[in-house]
C-alpha cells in the first residue's frame, strides 16, 4: 500500500485535493492510502471547513490550527508540525499544491529528512519575486522528485530553470522527473458543474435571475496590504458598475474586508456597503462560486485560480495583477493585466464586456489528470517493487 501524506491549508488547495482524494477513493483504495494533514493557514469556516464538507473531502487526519500571521513565523510553525507528523507517518510520498506557505513549509519539512515530494501545478511563473508565491512555487519545485505540471509552458519554466526532461527512474531529488499531467482544477470544474446548476441557489438570493453582472475577487496582499491600490481597485469598481449600468458581485476574502475596516474612512465604508451597483457579500462555497463563475459576463480578479476558472467557464478575466502564472490566457486574449491602475481597470472591463470574439481552445487538459496522477504513482510504485 502506497501511503501519500497530503497537505492542505488554503482554500484553493482544499478544492484542489478534493479530485485527488475522490479519484483515490473511487478507483485506488486498493493501492493508495491518503493521509491528510490541514495546517490551518485558512481557518475562516468559509473559506477552509465548509469547503471540505461541500466537496465530500475527508476529514484531514491532523490539523496543525496553526492560523495567520508573519510569513516567518507562520511559516517556521508548519515546518515544525508537518515534520513531526512526517516522521510520525513515515510516508512514501509527501503531496502538496500550488503555491502557499503551506506548500513551502511542507518541501522544507520533507526534503530535510528525506521524504520524496510530489508537486501538483508544478512550473508556474509570474517572473515576480516579489510575490511570496513566487517565492513558495519556485523552491517547492526545486525540492520536488515528481512535478506534475498541467501545462506545456510549465514544463518549459521547468526546463529553462535547468531542469532535464525524459528522465529515466529511479527518480529522486536529485534526479527529478517532469510530468505533463493537465490542470487538477479542471477536473473538478466538469465534475462539479452539474451538481452546481441543482444545488446552488446564489443567482436567486442574490436577485441576479436574468440579470447580467460581472463577479470580483480580490484577496492578493499586494491589493489587500497596499490601501492605495485597495481604494484605487474599489473607486474603479464603483464607477464602472454606475457607468455601464451592471451589478458587480464580490464575495469579500477576509482579509480584504479587514483592510477596508480598518483603513477606509466612515464614509468610504458605507459608500461601499451601501451602494446600488456593488454587491459585497460574504465568501462563498465552492459550488456558489462556480455558478457565479459560470454565469457572469466577465470575472475581475487578483486570484491565481479564479483565472483558470474564469477560463474554464469561457469568459474574459480582468486580472487585478501586473503579472500572472497562466500566461496562457493572455496568449489566447482571454485575459488582460492592468494591476490596481484605475484606467486599465476600466478599459479592461469596457474592452471585455459585450465581446463575443475570444476563443478559449483546450489548453489545461481533458478533466482527468487526478486519474493520471494516480496511475504514475502506483505505476512508479510497481517498478520500484520490481527493481527491488
């Protein structure tokens, strides 16, 4: 029995894990075990716990609650736990996603006692250190034995950092092996998509039956700790909304409602609250936000997977960023980068708003790289026994 210890602790990961620990139930539980560690990095029910039971993810096995706080010292408390819990379980694999500092804590707690990691949405690159995720992506990447990577320009980040492709096994950290392996994210879009159109009511609460609306998310600390970007985003919002007559719908990160708290004046935070075009609204489940997503007529983001989502759904994505990892969408015109510079807001959300012309060819896989992430590990596995 192969024993995968998985960590989780950001929202988008929770989502992420769900493909592959449903595709381990539904076609591996004879080979794969799963454990399941949460570090608590999102602790907000909304945005962690009500995920997981939405999604029918199992319970972690462990969660570290470890909460916010500094980069330093959150991060040195995850390392800290996941390694006990590491040398506790003694797993063959260690999986983590994305980009978090849940993602950086575990590549150190692993690769420094010398348990293999497997990295699903390898290779991604904003070319922006500045970001801390570009910072937890790269490094993960470079501590990583298998890199499962969902798309070709991944694989070409991998390869111009100096990593080699068509290795031969055994893989190790030292020797590393490249998988194109399609978007995991993918896989729940298709999954969920039905189950979404019976289940959510969000477009009814919200009023929103035959109306037209675009949907916002802003949760990026560069938006969210920068109160003049926060307030040049908002202001823009505002005055788009009213100039072109369309509900904007923006579930608040609770780390942007923070901010707005706590520095945006009386009035500035009634204006917002109250005002006849924006809809702020807490956050939302994960079947909620695919309905949005699915029926908005563009999506204004700083999210990282609320682009791909917006991709997935066919529709255009102001991206509240001066750079992004899905470099794809831009190719395909699908997206436009205007960071928190109010103009390019605008123009953005007035170029996409009506435009029927984008093309959104199949660039993230065919919906089933779970299945293929289970399929070479256990075929890995096998080798190895054979070798052995």
């Amino acid at each position: 029995m192969i024993r995968l210890l998985t960590i989780i602790g950001a929202r988008p990961q929770i989502i992420k894990a769900a493909a592959l620990s449903r595709t381990i139930r539904q076609s591996f539980s004879n080979e794969i075990k799963e454990i399941i560690v949460h570090t608590g990095q999102h602790y907000d029910y909304n945005m962690s716990e009500v995920f997981i039971k939405e999604l029918d993810i199992p319970q972690p096995d462990y969660n570290l609650q470890l909460g916010s706080g500094r980069h330093g010292s959150q991060t040195a408390s995850m390392i800290s736990g996941i390694e006990e819990l590491l040398i506790k379980e003694q797993p063959d694999w260690c999986v983590m996603y994305g980009d978090t500092n849940s993602t950086l804590a575990a590549a150190i707690a692993a690769a420094k006692i010398h348990i293999p990691i497997i990295h699903i949405e390898a290779g991604l690159r904003s070319f922006d250190k500045t970001m801390s995720e570009e910072l937890n992506r790269i490094a993960c990447d470079h501590f990583s034995t298998l890199l499962f990577a969902p798309t070709h320009t991944a694989i070409n980040n991998l390869q111009n950092e100096g990593f080699k492709l068509n290795t031969k096994a055994p893989y190790t950290i030292n020797n590393p092996c490249i998988f194109h392996s399609g978007d995991i994210m993918y896989d729940n879009t298709l999954f969920f998509l039905d189950i979404a159109k019976k289940n959510s009511k969000i477009i009814e609460n919200l009023e929103l039956i035959n109306t037209p609306y675009c949907l916002c998310t802003i949760h990026r600390d560069h938006n969210t700790d920068n109160i003049n970007n926060l307030k040049s985003i908002f202001k823009t919002l505002l005055e788009v909304s009213k100039e072109i007559s369309m509900t904007f719908v923006l579930p608040i990160h609770p780390r942007t409602k923070n901010t707005i708290k706590q520095y945006f004046t009386e009035k500035e935070y009634e204006s917002l609250m109250n005002d006849k075009y924006l809809k702020i609204i807490d956050p939302v489940s994960f079947l909620d936000m695919s309905t949005l997503e699915s029926q908005a007529e563009i999506i204004i983001t700083d999210s990282g997977g609320v682009q791909k989502e917006a991709y997935f759904f066919k529709k255009p994505c102001v991206i509240l960023r001066n750079t992004t990892e899905w470099v794809e969408i831009l190719e395909q015109k699908a997206g436009v980068l205007v960071g928190a510079n109010s103009e390019k807001i605008r123009n953005g959300i007035l170029h996409f708003i009506g435009n029927k012309d984008i093309e959104y060819p199949e660039i993230f896989g065919n919906g089933t790289t779970a299945q293929y992430i289970c399929n070479t590990i256990v075929q890995l596995h096998e080798k190895k026994e054979k070798s052995d």
